[in-house]
C-alpha cells in the first residue's frame, strides 16, 4: 500500500521551478532515501508532502488524503524531524520532549511513557534537565529527532537528520532511523550523503533540479548506467605486465586495460561479476602481484551519469 | 484540558526564560520609572521658588498666586522696574501681559515657559477651545494637577502594553512561514485555539502580576501612590495586557515580517503613542487636542493613561466601565482576527 504518491507535482517560487514534474511513490514499511545536492527540491517536496506548501500543478496524497486539507488524526500519523533545530531553545531536553508528548498523548501516563521512550531512544538520560541552547550539537540533534518520534509515527519524514554532525552522532541516528524502521515506520530520508542512502535505504530516488532522475535499488541504479568496475593491480615485477595484458584481453567482460611502470588498471563490465575469475586467473597463470584492488560503481556515478554532475557540487 | 495546561505552562516559562522578554517586559519598566522618578524628584526638589513681580492690575494674577514655584510679589509698575534693576526679582508679570526680564537665567527661562502657557490658555480660552487635556487633569475637587502622575499614568500604560511581545512570539511559534518551529508544529495536532487561549491568559496574568509589582516598588520605594483604587487599577491594567496581547497576535499575524522586525517596531510605535498620549510632558498631547484630536480618541495608550490618573490622581471613576468594555472588546476583536489569519495552513514560500 502507498504511504505518499506524488504525481507530476510543480512548485514554482516566482521565476524559479523547485519542483518539475516531480514524481515519488513511497510504500508501506520501507526507507526510501531521497538523494540530491543542495537546492534540488528536496526540501520543497517535503514540504509539499506535509501540506504546507501549495503547488501550482500535480497531486499530493499521503494516506489517501490531501496534506493540505487533512485533520488532526492524520497528523497523528506523521512524524517530521526538520533539518533546521525546531525546538525550544530556551527550555531544558524533559521540558521540550514533554510539550511534544502532550501534543499526542491521551492521558497521563501516556504522555511520560512517551517522553520517557523518546528520551530513552535517543540517549538524552543524562542531559534531560540540560538546557537545550547548552546543548552541543550532536545532542542538540538528537533532541530535534525526540521531538519528531515521541509519538511513535507510522510515516517519519527525516530531512537532512545528519547535517553538521560527527560521525559518532550520525552513527547514532542511522542506527535510531533502522529501529524506528524495524518497529514500523515507513520513512523517507532526505540527504545529500550518498554513503547514509546507501547504507540505510531500502530505494533510492534521486532528485535534480527538482526533477525525478531515477527511482530504484542501489543495484538497480547501478543498472541504469554504462557502469564498469575498475581492478587496479600493482605487479611484483614489470616484466609480468604484458602477459598480464594478454590475459586480461581474451576475457568477456573487458572494456579497457591500460598498463605502466608494473601497474595495470582493467576496467570490466557489467561490474562485480569478474573479479574472482580475474585473481583465479592470475594465481593460475603465476602473475605475482603486490596489491590488487576494485573500485565498483556508486551512487556517485549514478548521479554523475544521470546529472554530468558531482552530488556534492 | 490537560492541553491547554500545557501550553500555559510553557508560554509561563518561556516568558522567564527568555531573556529579551524577561528584560523588555519585566526589568525595562521598573528602570524607566525609577529614571524617571529620580529625574523628576531631583528636579522639584532643588529648585528655589523665584522671586517675580506682578503689576497690580494683571488679569491672571489669582492663576500666578496658584503657581507653587513663583514667589509673587504684586506691585506698581515702578516699584517692579525698580526690583527688576535691582534683581530683587527674575521678572514682572506686567499688567498688559507681557513679560519683562533682565537675562537669560534658568530662572528666567522658567518665568517665559509660564508666560506662554499663560498666553496659550488665554488664546485657547478666547477661540472658546477647551481641551479635555485641562479639564481631566487640573483642578478636580480638591486635587491639583500633579505632572509626575500623568506622566507616569502614561508611562504605566504604556507598559501594560508590552505584553505585546508575548503575542508576536505566539504567533512566531504558531504561523508556519515565520519559524522552523511553527513550521513543525503545523504538521502536529497542535489546538490553535488552546495555544493562544492559554497565551493569552498566562502573559495577561504575568503582565497584571508585572504591573502590580511595579506599582508596589513606587508606592513603598518613591512614595507615589498608584493604588488609590486598587482593584480597579488591576483589572483596568491586566485588560490592557490582555490587549497588549491581543495587539501582539494581530500584528504577527497579519503580516510576513520577522519578528526581529515587529518587535522593534512595536517599541517605536509605543514610544510615539506614549508621546502622543502626554508621557515625554504635556506640549505633543496640548498640540495633538488642539489640532488633532482624533488621534488620542483613537490612541489605547491614551485612553489608559486617563482612566489610571483619573482613578488614582483625582478619585474619579466616570467612565472606567465603559473603557473596560471598550478594551476588552478590542483585545477580543483581534483575537479573532488573529484566529482567522491562522487558519491559513499552507503558503506559497516558506
């Protein structure tokens, strides 16, 4: 079942179009990664989703409704951790966690079970009385995602969660992002990492100049792309170079092999299917080598294929 | 219920805890009159009367005798020439109402403020104008015009309304293109209507607790007594800070500017009022009556700033009823206005 389908959504601030023709469909129980550099739309799409912005022409529903007419109850059922700090500065982690809480909470108990859980989730015991303004800005992170998942909801939108932050803390979100999963969110995670989609994303949609530019697996991105694997090989001795030449020519997946001073790179294709046939085929062959190495095909390339573009350009 | 409880003690706290809000709101005031306070206690107290000649035959010389800081001596005109060569007197009140001084003195200076006020009253009086100003403020069964209390019965008005802050910060927190924060909470099932209701009343509350303190520090600390009627004076005082709030809702609302913006524009606007209504002394409000007089009908500062003196200063509590009903209608009117602004729930620009 569709959390949210986008269908030909088009935001246009003045002479600037931020959304084109933007298509997303995300399904029930997955992480969908939504991946594109700064100032692609990610953002506006987002906002789109949530009902806050108008559009000038498409479709937005999520849960069957449009955001921007939907009520309380469906509000209920999101959750959006901003990737601008969206708390009170001037109150402790307890008291914003809190206030959070009673948004949702029908009574009581409810409401400190959910703050105790929030808290609880994202590590913030030792600081729950800490100003939130004293916060560094790992914790300072932390808090903005307590306040987004205090009430446990079924669709989390997370946009950049890990802006600006250490590798511990980013460790410690992507970690967090997984569990809400395993316990039932559907997300969608916007980041301009490609490393952090990977990693996490069940799918991938790839966002450029607020257009679609692919949806899919990252295998199936790889797919989509004249992608090929790069094998770098250091010889013990240069003298081996040209038979390792001939070898690597007879096999099936060759695009190019390129050699100097002992030091061969064979580009094969599609990639991660010859690698193993190629070290067999050293090892037979008595080709003694000092290091070897493979370079696959990410989503740096896909976007660099699809875009001309670096993703952090 | 427990909504609104929560939304009340969180607008409680961020109002102490903020520091612009704890400076503007709560510390500001009790600076200001006590600056105010010294100045002017410091002024009245130095100043020796000033030995002046009047020449038998001045029209207004039962109004000079009235005037406290004049030492009046009445004499024939050549008597008076003669004290005035020998500066046994600063100048004469002479009967063709004109007056005649030596130099330019302090003194002197002073003489020529209270001759033109003369010449004013006299001018006003002939063009048949009689201006509220006058007649709320001078003379009023056995009360005398008191210029520290209107001044400050303007000034205490005018911080009643800075509850104003509290509700341009509501509505920061509630309109989703004006912070992150109420961009987050529009996508919650926050209750609009419990979120300003409990502002509204908490920041009312600590405006009238605020206000109450800073009447209590002038009465034991400076001897200027406020609370003549006290219990008027509160309810008259925290329905000001419920519209001051009520203002502060409307003008966030309505507009797109930051609040970086509104609230250096709501001080100015204060300020102003506050001048227009007689608190920098009485020429801008004489000006204003005379050749504008619409503008303190329509000035809420001025309006409060009367009712507080008249029930404090002269006892009177002729129309207070009327101005609690008038205020209490505008705060409600704009909370609604409010309310409607609010509704919107999606923009163009975020």
């Amino acid at each position: 079942m569709a959390v949210c389908v986008m269908q030909g959504v088009v935001k246009r601030y003045k002479e600037i179009t931020a959304l084109n023709q933007f298509d997303l469909q995300l399904e029930e129980g997955e992480i969908l990664g939504l991946l594109g550099p700064n100032g692609s739309g990610k953002t506006t799409a987002i906002n789109c989703m949530l009902g806050l912005l108008t559009y000038d022409q498409g479709q937005v529903t999520v849960y069957g409704e449009d955001p921007g007419k939907a009520g309380r109850d469906w509000k209920r059922r999101i959750g959006l951790i901003p990737s601008d700090l969206a708390y009170f500065e001037d109150l402790s982690v307890i008291e914003n966690i809190r206030y959070f809480a009673g948004l949702y909470a029908g009574d009581k108990h409810e409401w400190k079970a959910m703050t105790e859980q929030a808290i609880d989730f994202a590590g913030l015991d030792r600081y729950r009385n800490f100003a939130a303004k004293k916060l560094s800005g790992g914790l300072k992170r932390r808090l903005n995602i307590a306040c987004g998942i205090v009430h446990s909801p079924q669709f989390l939108i997370l946009d950049e969660p890990t802006l600006a932050l250490d590798a511990q803390s980013r460790k410690y979100v992507l970690d967090g992002v997984r569990q809400l999963n395993r316990l039932g969110s559907t997300i969608l995670y916007t980041t301009h990492y490609l490393e952090e989609a990977q990693e996490i994303c069940d799918r991938i949609l790839i966002i450029d100049e607020g257009r679609n530019m692919a949806t899919g697996t990252v295998e199936e991105l790889v797919s989509l792309i004249d992608a090929r694997e790069s094998v770098h090989i250091q010889l013990v001795s240069k003298e081996q170079e040209a038979a390792l030449m001939d070898l690597v020519r007879s096999f099936e997946g060759l695009v190019e092999v390129t050699g100097q001073n002992g030091r061969v790179t064979v580009s094969l294709s599609p990639p991660g299917r010859h690698l193993a046939e190629l070290v067999q085929a050293l090892n037979r062959e008595s080709i003694a080598y000092a290091s070897l190495y493979s370079e696959l095909p990410d989503l740096n390339d896909v976007f660099l294929s699809l875009t001309g573009k670096e993703l952090r350009e | 219920m427990a909504g609104f409880l929560s939304h009340l003690s969180i607008r409680g706290k961020l109002a102490f805890k903020d520091r612009g809000s704890l400076f503007w709101v709560f510390l500001y005031p009790f600076l200001l009159v006590t600056m105010m306070t010294l100045a002017f206690r410091g002024l009245g107290a130095d100043m020796p009367s000033i030995r002046t000649a009047a020449e038998v035959g001045h029209p207004y010389l039962s109004v000079l005798e009235e005037v406290e800081i004049l030492d009046l001596w009445i004499m024939e005109p050549q008597e008076a020439r003669e004290a005035l060569m020998d500066r046994q007197v600063t100048g004469i009140f002479k009967a063709d109402r004109t007056l005649q001084i030596m130099d330019n003195s302090i003194q002197a200076n002073i003489l020529k403020e209270v001759g033109t006020e003369l010449a004013r009253a006299e001018a006003a009086y002939r063009q048949g104008y009689q201006p509220d100003f006058s007649r709320e403020f001078l003379l009023k069964g056995d009360q005398k015009i008191d210029p520290i209390l209107s001044i400050l019965a303007m000034t205490l008005s005018m911080f009643a309304f800075y509850s104003y802050f509290s509700g341009i910060s509501m509505v920061d927190h509630l309109q989703a293109n004006l912070s992150p924060l109420a961009a987050r909470f529009a996508t919650t099932p926050l209750n609009r209507l419990s979120f300003i209701m409990a502002g509204s009343l908490i920041n009312t509350l600590l405006s009238a607790f605020n206000m109450t303190a800073l009447l209590i520090y002038l009465k034991l600390v400076w001897q200027i007594d406020f609370l003549t009627a006290p219990s008027q004076t509160l309810l008259l005082l925290a329905v000001t800070g419920w519209l001051g709030v009520a203002i502060g809702l409307f003008v966030g609302s309505s507009n797109r500017l930051s609040s970086k913006a509104k609230i250096p524009l709501g001080i100015t606007v204060m300020l102003v009022l506050g001048a227009f209504a007689g608190m920098m002394g009485p020429d801008p409000r004489l000006f204003l009556d005379r050749y504008l007089p619409w503008l303190n009908r329509l000035n809420p500062l001025s309006h409060v700033g009367k009712l507080l003196y008249r029930l404090n200063a002269l006892s009177i509590s002729e129309g207070y009823w009327t101005g609690i009903l008038l205020l209490a209608g505008a705060a409600l009117l704009l909370s609604g206005a409010s309310l409607l602004f609010l509704r919107k729930r999606q923009y163009k620009e975020l």
